[in-house]
C-alpha cells in the first residue's frame, strides 16, 4: 500500500527492515546506542561490527532524536538511529513525534532519497502499535508537504501480520482525501 504526495511516496511493507535496500534503515535505538534487541540487535547482527564502534564514537542520543552512521555489511548505505520513548515515561507522543522528524531530517540533511522505519518503540519500549501507528503515521504524511531537496521515497517496514494491519488501518485513515497511487 502506498501513497503519492507532493513528489514523495510513502509505502507500507511487511518484512526485515534489513533487508531493505534504500539509502538508510531506521534503527529503534536507546539513548546509550548499544545495539542490543529487536530492530538493533538485528541491525548488530547483518551489519557487521562497524556501526557498534560508529555508535559508541558518537556516545549518546537524546529521547527524540536521531543520528547516523554508516550501514556497515547492511544492503542500505546509513542506518539512522532514533531514540523513542519508553512508555511511561511521559510525553511519548510529542517524543516519538520528534524521533520520527529527527529522522527524516537526517535523511533530507544528508540528500538520501529513501529511507526506511520502523515502528519506533513498540518493542521493549513499549509503546502500543496503534498509538505508535497515529504518530508516525501523521508526522511522514505531515513531512511529504514540505519542500524536499532529496528524500523521494519512505517506507514503514512492519516485522509481522499485526502490526502491518494495524499500520494499515491508520495509513488508510491518514491518506483518505490524498490523491493514491
């Protein structure tokens, strides 16, 4: 499912995140950038030692932002790592919000034309996947308005049937009244 806006396509895919080949991943990172489970640990794993060590040298990220290293042995040559909230910790909307812009941000700073996320979060953050759906959802569609000098393609990659369809649901609620390809 996918939807064209002001030049910029947005998809939703069910799969491995990566195993995408875009010009940078989206990692669900925590503050201290020690890839550990979920989106990371997978992130560890394919992509060899080398975004570790560029994790470490940068040291620390703020809950709602986002950095980047390289995409070591990954298909995508960057993986951003955003730091979502962990739920209870307050203000998880406003936080996730800013992680998801953060990210995207990062992507048109350093001209990349596709990017792909996750659902921020929703692992052992745990953040619910449908309020994790409304957030990240209205901040891409609110970001494909904007003026972009590169970002020309983002995907939300959903790991199972669940949160696919959960995403799904919401995507077609925020698209409603664009023009869909």
């Amino acid at each position: 499912m996918h939807v064209v806006n002001n030049a910029v396509t947005v998809t939703l895919v069910q799969g491995d995140i990566t195993d995408l080949d875009v010009d940078a991943i989206v990692n669900a990172a925590n503050s201290q950038l020690i890839l550990g489970s979920g989106v990371a640990g997978a992130v560890r794993r394919k992509g060899g030692p080398t975004i570790q060590k560029e994790c470490l040298a940068i040291g620390y990220c703020e809950v709602g932002s986002a950095v980047i290293t390289g995409g070591g042995d990954l298909k995508a040559r960057h993986v951003i790592h955003a730091v979502g909230p962990w739920m209870g910790e307050g203000s998880e909307s406003g936080k996730l919000a800013n992680a998801v812009r953060a990210s995207l941000d990062l992507a048109e700073k350093h001209g990349l034309s596709s990017i792909a996320l996750p659902a921020i979060s929703t692992g052992v953050f745990g953040y619910p996947l449908e309020g994790c759906a409304k957030v990240m959802l209205r901040v891409i569609i609110d970001y494909t308005f904007e003026d972009l000098d590169s970002l020309e393609h983002i995907l939300v990659c959903l790991y199972d049937d669940k949160a696919y369809r959960v995403f799904e649901a919401e995507f077609k609620h925020e698209i409603a009244g664009l023009d869909t390809e």
